[in-house]
C-alpha cells in the first residue's frame, strides 16, 4: 500500500508540514522567521520559540490545504537532525505526541538525505547512482547516492558551510541577513573578474572556506582603509567576485568527483543550490562535460517539509518506523548502508 505522510520540518528557523500521498506531494506549507534579520543571522533560543509558536498552525494549515483527514494518515514523519537542538526538540516532541494520540507509525529523516531526495519531488529526477552537490548555510557536502536508503559523502567542508561563507561575507559589506541572495542579485550586474581572493586547497573531494573568508575580511579592510566608500562604489563588482571564487571552488572539486567516480548524473540541493552563479556553472560543465543535471524547484531548496515527506515515503516502503523514545540529534550525519 502508498502511504499517507504528514511530515514535519523544524531544523533552523522555518517550521513547515507537508502531506505527500501514494508518493505525490499534495502540499508544501512554511512559517518564515523574520525576528533573526537585525540580529545578523540565526539566534537559537529564539528560533525555538517561534517553532512552538508555529508549528500547531503550519500541521492544521497543512491538513486543511490538502484535504487529508488525521484518520487517513498513515505515519508522522520529522525531521531528527542535523540542525539546531532546540528547534529539532520542538518538531519531535510535537510529531512524537501526534504520533502517539493517532496510534501511528513514526519515521525519522535525516535533513540532509531529504535535501537529496528532493530532487525526486518533481520530474525529471535523476537515475541511480548519482551526485549531489548539496550546499546550505550549515553543509556543504558531495554525496554518491546508490538508493534513497543508501548514501556516502565523498567530501565535506572541514570548516564553514558554503552558504555561511556568503553570509558572512555579506555581513562584512554591511548587507543584511540573509546575505547570500543579495550577494547573488548585485554579482548578476558586476564583473567576476574585477578581484581575487585566496583559496585554502583541500585534499581529496573535501571543501575548505575559511581562508576566503579570511582573505575577504582583509581585502575589506585594506581596501576602506584607503577608500571608505569602496564597497559602496564597487559592490557589483565585489559581489560577482567573491561569487565566481566560492562557485568555482565547488564546481572543481564536484567536476572531480564525477572524474573520479566516472558518474555523469549530477544533482544540487539546499538553500544555495538557487545561486545564479553557481546554476550557470553547472549548465556550462553540462555542455562540456556531457553531465546531466538535476535541480530541485525552488521551493524545496530551502529548508521545507516536503523534501522531508518524500524521504520519509521510501523510508516508509522499507519499514523503516521509529520508536516513541526517538531524541534528536543536532550533528545527525548521513550513514552508509543504514
């Protein structure tokens, strides 16, 4: 039998529910958290709050949208980690209760195995085995995915995340937070060759960006030192250079996974899988390389329950159910062979 999902998203700071049915998503609801923007990134406690705020609105919002009545559920899903322990407290505490109220089956996702399977959510999507570039504010990893239930990172960062990287940085020139887009919508407009930055080399398929940020921090304040009103005059320009550094840094060391592995069927997922830059990248090292590509709409980019209720579909098919005494964990890394 296809089940009936409902599953819950509460790693950061969006809480989200989401029905899928006979493995068709019906629905994809999200409460955005505005409070963290004048405080420059992410605050934990508060984002926790706003999840207990939310999270019963976003579940009823959900079940009215798609016309799933409770007792047509077949399961909860949620997602157990990796993210922030009290917001993930919050979306298993609350899918545990419902869980238990319901007499229904519980499914643990791991967030960043949803971000792959996400690009199953739509068509077309990719064949097994495959790629993943999967690029956020807190992960920048490369996974080789055999199956839904059977996937290896190859290479991660060994510090910040990509996305943290342009956050960052865009904090630096003054932007606002979230300053990833931003950083993205004034590089549409400047020149990517206009500055150079330098990069931390990693071995093997691992990522590295703490030097850039390092060597961006100094630029900066070399650069206002002698002009105070350089960012101002050259944002543009600093955006698209900064931008074409960080992409390429990615797109070398995917372009040499699938060297190594000998696999042309390459997906992205996460938040910064929507970057301009880095999408043109991929369609120029398609042509060239003769690499299917694979991107997930937009919406299920960032963090949403969606992509969680399509994990938790496979997971489901595989009896693959959670017990009551399920806790979170906020460093939950992808296992080989679960």
């Amino acid at each position: 039998m296809l089940p009936t999902i409902l599953a819950i998203e509460s790693s950061c700071d969006e809480t989200s529910a989401s029905i899928i049915q006979h493995g068709k998503v019906l629905n994809n609801v999200i409460a955005s958290q505005s409070v963290h923007q004048k405080y420059g990134g992410v605050v934990p406690e508060l984002a926790s709050r706003a999840h207990q705020q939310n999270i019963l609105h976003v579940v009823n919002e959900c079940l009215a949208s798609s016309g799933i009545l409770k007792s047509q559920l077949n399961a909860i899903a949620f997602t157990r980690g990796p993210g922030l322990m009290g917001s993930l407290l919050v979306g298993v505490s609350f899918a545990k209760s419902m869980g238990w109220a319901l007499g229904l089956p519980l499914i643990e996702v791991n967030h960043m195995e949803a971000h792959v399977v996400a690009n199953f959510i739509d068509q077309p999507h990719p064949s097994f085995p495959f790629l993943c570039l999967t690029v956020s504010g807190g992960h920048t990893q490369i996974i080789l995915v055999e199956d839904f239930l059977k996937m290896k990172v190859i290479g991660e960062t060994k510090d910040d995340a990509v996305g943290e990287a342009f956050d960052k940085a865009a904090k630096m020139m003054g932007l606002p937070y979230p300053g990833g887009p931003l950083i993205d919508k004034y590089a549409q407009v400047g020149n990517p060759k206009a500055f150079t930055f330098s990069e931390t080399v990693m071995p093997a398929l691992d990522f590295s960006f703490s030097g850039i940020k390092t060597s961006f921090l100094y630029f900066l304040r070399d650069q206002t030192k002698l002009d105070p009103s350089f960012v101002d005059k050259n944002l543009p320009d600093i955006c698209a250079s900064l931008q074409a550094a960080l992409v390429q840094m990615l797109l070398k060391k995917l372009q040499a996974a699938a060297k190594q592995t000998g696999i042309k069927q390459i997906a992205i997922a996460g938040g910064v899988s929507a970057n301009s830059g880095l999408r043109k990248g991929l369609v120029a090292l398609t042509e060239k390389l003769g690499w299917q590509v694979f991107i997930p709409a937009f919406q299920y980019c960032t963090d949403n329950a969606a992509m969680i209720a399509m994990a938790a579909h496979y997971k489901y098919l595989n009896g693959k159910f959670s017990s009551l005494d399920v806790a979170p964990i906020a460093n939950l890394a992808i296992e080989d062979n679960r």
